[in-house]
C-alpha cells in the first residue's frame, strides 16, 4: 500500500524517515542520545515528524536506523500512528539514496513521502504535506521537493539549494557564488522509478535528483510557514525559541 489516486494528486499512505546519520553536528548538544531523539519543546524530533505524517494520514513509516539504532527502535515501540517498520542499516550505513534504495521492496509501487527526521516546521495556512501530495503529478514527475524560502527559515546557513523555472521544474545553483531563493526541507515525494539504475550499497539522494533534474522531472513546491532546519545545538536552540510563541 503506497498511493491512492486523488483528485489532483496523490493521497500517500507511505513514508520513508531518515533516522540512520551520526549527527554529529548535534552530538555537543547531547552525545548519550541520537539525533531523532533528542527534544525540541519537549517532544523528540523523530515524533514531531512521525505525529505530522500520521495527521497528513500517512498509515505507515519505514525508519531506517544505523547510529544508536536501539535506542530508536525502543523509543517507537509505543508509537501505534503511524504504523512503524524498521528498515535495519546497522551492518553499514547506506546514506540517504542506498537507505531508500533497500526499502523499496516496502515502499511499494506508487509515489511514497520521504521526511528527514529533523526537519520540523511552523505550518502556514493548511498543511503542507497535503499541498505537497496535492502538486503531485504521476505523469511529469519522478521527485517533488517542498521548499522554503532560505531567507526566512530557520538553522539554514548556504546560498541557497534550488530555484524554480516557471513551469515548476527546478534547477540547482548554475555556480558555486550563485544566491537561489529556495532551501530543500528534507521532505519530498518519490517515485520507485527514480530509482531505477540507482547503484547498490551506499549512495546520496543527490545522485538520483541530479539525473532526474537533468531529464526535466524533478519538481518543486513552496512550503507555507516557517521551516526549522535542527542540525546543530545553535539551530536547536532557535527553533526552541520560534517554538515558545507557537506552542503552548
């Protein structure tokens, strides 16, 4: 079970989490716990993403794990929404494509959701996982990015990732000094065929975005709200400080 048709999209039961980096930006912050757990506002960030994806009506998320994976595993023992299965890296850890690459067999052979684990954000009106899947588009695309304004987002520091083409196609930075408006969250859809020819073992995503920016079917949309990226103790702490007028 992966997708359902919908009226203009796509309605995606299925996430892929990424919950398998060292992170080892955040390990000053606290070195005993791995990155997904560690609490923003009193709740850990690997739940803040799983309770959006369950609201979003995501009925399944494969966790992939690797650092301190049993003290992830524990931690989602309790979870009952989604539903959770655990896609084990421990032998070796496969990067962001080759963890997504080994679960396709679960994902199955629709679009699927892909969430960093520490990508949290302030929505803006509506949910912004619904518009992603709203935007989707089975025939034009193989990837559909959700991007933020770099400007106004939060623990961001670059030149930005992506800009947009007036037909939504989007394109990297042209040079390396090139300023672009739009950050990647660390959400996105895929398709399994964005996979296809993908190298076995351990391999970023950007391999595959690269060849499909190139083919023309790679996508983006705007997110709505304020983006968090928490990857440092710096960026924890300002999301903390977003979060205080936000959350009660």
């Amino acid at each position: 079970m992966g997708a359902k048709s919908g009226a203009g999209g796509a309605v995606l039961e299925t996430a892929m989490v990424l919950s398998a980096g060292l992170g080892t930006r955040m390990a000053p912050h606290n070195g005993k716990i791995p990155k997904p757990l560690v609490p923003l506002h009193g709740k850990a960030l690997l739940d803040r993403v799983l309770d959006r994806l369950a609201t979003a009506g995501v009925k399944r998320a494969i966790v992939n794990v690797h650092h301190m994976a049993d003290q992830i595993e524990q931690h989602l023992k309790g979870r009952r929404a989604p539903v959770i299965e655990i896609s084990d890296e421990r032998a070796a850890r496969l990067d962001t494509g080759g963890g997504v690459r080994k679960a396709l067999p679960r994902l199955g052979s629709g679009p699927f959701l892909i969430h960093n684990s520490d990508s949290v954000w302030v929505e803006g009106i509506g949910s912004n996982l619904l518009r992603l899947m709203s935007a989707w588009d089975d025939a034009r695309m193989d990837c559909l990015m959700l991007l933020a304004l770099a400007s106004a987002s939060y623990g961001y520091q670059g030149r930005g990732d992506f800009a947009f083409g007036s037909d939504g196609r989007i394109r990297r930075r042209k040079v390396e000094q090139e300023i672009v408006p739009f950050a990647f969250t660390g959400v996105s859809i895929a398709h399994p065929r964005l996979f296809e020819g993908a190298p076995e073992g351990a391999f970023s995503l950007n391999a595959v975005w690269n060849r499909a920016i190139e083919a023309g079917r790679a996508y983006g949309t705007r997110m709505d709200g304020i983006w968090m990226h928490v990857g440092t103790p710096e960026a924890l702490a300002q999301a903390e400080d977003c979060l205080k007028g936000v959350e009660a």
